[in-house]
C-alpha cells in the first residue's frame, strides 16, 4: 500500500514569511588537496559525487559524480576523469556495493523529463573504470531531484529514494534478480516546500533529507514505518545558512559518528554528531593550493583508508564556482576537517 503524508514547515520555520537573518556560528577553514577535471559543461552542471572505496587497493578507488546537463564521469583520487556516461540531466547520484552480477549499482535523479520521474541505474565496473547503462525505472509523476540509497542490515533489500523537487519522497523497492532491474513505489513521504539532499544510515535505517529553505528532517527507512518526519536542525542562519542542500555520513560503531550538511548560503558545511544529532561544528574549503569551494550542491563523504593521500577517509564536494574553469569537485582529508574542529 502507498502511503503519504503531507508534512507542513511549521515545525522549523513557523508562519513567518522573511527570510532568516544570516548569523552564521564560528566556521573553521581546511583546504582541498585534489580537484578534478572541470565538467564539460558551462554555467550550473556540476552537481552530486558518490564515492566507491577499493577496499583491496584503496588507492584505486573511485568517485563517481554528474554534470547534471550532460553527463555522469568516473574520476580518480588524482581528480582525473577516467569515464563519461552521456546521461542529460541526471541529478543526484549514490551507489552500493550489493554483489553479485551487478556488484557496484549506482542510481541517480533522472530529471529529463521534468513530469515524470524516474531512476537510471549503472553498474560501475570497477575493473575498466567505466559505468555501464542497465535501466531506468519509472517513478511516477513529478520532476527527480535527489538521489539516496539503503541496503537494509536485517536482509539486504534494497530501496531507493527519490526527493521529488515539490518535497515529496518515494521509496522504490528495487528488484536487481531478474534481465533487467525493477523497482516498485512502497510509500510516499512529503516535506512542504523543495527537498534535494538525502542520505540513508544502512545500520540505522534512519533517512535524513534536506528542505531547502527550512532545513534538516529524518524519516525511518522502514517501509511500513510511520511517515511522520522529525525535525533536526533548522536553515536559520546559524548552523546552516539556507540553503540545505548535500547530506553526507561518517559512520563510527553501532550508531554514532556524524552526519554533514551543506550549508550553501555561506559556502560552509554543518557538523552534527551521531546518533542524537547535535551540533558539533562549522568548516569550510578556503583557498590554498588549490581554490576554494563556494556553492556546495551535492557532498559524500566515507571513512577508511584510500591511501597515502587520504589514509583516514575522503570528503568530496561540488564546487559551484571554478572560474575561470567550469564546475568541478574538490578532495579534502577527513582526518584534516576533523583535526580544524577538533572532533
């Protein structure tokens, strides 16, 4: 059965039509070690990174993002582009190592036809570095916005959500068995006002999304939970600068580690601690060797070794202002916005 639910902003943002003053908290600096190749599109297309970690030979490991008017490239750790896909108008993009014949699926937002969205899927083939087409899955009416993953713990089932830009959620129970993938609409969730960010805690089965304009929400993954959302952190100016946009993990143990948020407004990113969600800091990718990073869209960020430039885990981030070159993504060290926060 297909459930949905209408949720209003009044929980974070209340009645009031200004806009929230921008007050921002104390925001520490890092900088980016990598950047990849500019996309090779003007204007705004660089949009959402994913990162696949080469756990036999870390340094090998990919990311995998999208030029959301032309294309979705493999790079790297040294930002080169190994591969394109051309792909118009894929948004948001995740990926998950699910074994078998596809081993690495990666999905994204498929937004080229803007009244009916729906789902591409790859599969990332990890040896020549490329993506190979293996379907697309129909969601329903509306325009694909955001993209996220969940391969639930108790069984590896896997879904995928799609944020609807108008804020409604499908979660699409994907089916990888047969020729081709299929999926099927299990429940529908709504935020009020536009939604993009999302990110899906595989051991918590907890799904937290991005309203733009009011901020942080989490969902229960579950099926047949509830699709009543609770409210996190609100786009006030202070914590996160409006608006929301990518959201990112570090998972550390059972349940905690952090959760990031984009904070677009200010071209910083928000810290919050795992598994209660408090507020844990402010950074942002100043300049340094490499230029800073201003206008964030999508992040990703995993833990782990990928060798010797990035031994305690990888945060990726879309930069939305490259000049004199187009969009591109920076690299930074986890274990160097750690260390600037103190974490």
């Amino acid at each position: 059965m297909r459930a949905v639910f209408v949720l209003g902003t009044l929980l974070l943002a209340g009645c009031a039509t200004p806009q929230p003053v921008m007050s921002p908290l104390p925001t520490t600096s890092v900088t980016a070690l990598v950047e990849t190749d500019p996309v090779g599109t003007a204007d705004d297309a660089a949009d959402d990174p994913a990162i696949w970690r080469n756990a036999a030979d870390p340094a090998g490991s990919l990311v995998v993002a999208t030029d959301k008017q032309a294309a979705i490239h493999v790079y790297d750790l040294k930002g080169k582009r190994l591969h394109s896909a051309p792909s118009p108008r894929l948004n948001n993009v995740d990926l998950r190592d699910v074994g078998g014949a596809t081993g690495v699926l990666v999905a994204a937002s498929d937004r080229q036809d803007i009244a009916n969205a729906k789902m591409a899927l790859f599969r990332l083939d990890t040896t020549a570095r490329q993506l190979v087409p293996i379907g697309s899955i129909a969601v329903g009416a509306g325009e694909a916005y955001g993209m996220c993953l969940w391969q639930r713990a108790s069984d590896k089932a896997l879904f995928g959500f799609l944020v609807l830009k108008d804020g409604r959620i499908d979660q699409v129970a994907l089916d990888l068995s047969g020729p081709v993938p299929t999926g099927k609409v299990v429940r529908s969730m709504k935020l009020a006002t536009q939604s993009e960010g999302c990110v899906v805690d595989d051991r918590t089965g907890i799904l937290y999304v991005t309203e733009e304009d009011v901020g942080l929400w989490k969902f229960n993954a579950a099926p047949d939970a509830p699709v009543t959302a609770t409210a996190l952190a609100s786009a006030d100016g202070k914590e996160i600068v409006m608006d929301a946009e990518g959201v990112a993990l570090a998972p550390e143990g059972a349940d905690g580690g952090y959760l990031l948020v984009s904070s677009q407004g200010d071209n910083a990113y928000a810290v919050y601690r795992l598994p209660a969600v408090t507020y844990a800091g402010r950074f942002r990718i100043g300049d340094g060797a490499l230029d800073g990073v201003q206008e964030t869209d999508g992040i990703e960020l995993v833990p782990g070794d990928f060798g010797p430039a990035f031994p305690d885990g990888l945060f990726v981030a879309q930069d939305g202002d490259n000049r004199p070159q187009t969009q591109n993504f920076k690299y930074v060290g986890w274990a160097d916005i750690r260390k600037a926060l103190g974490l």
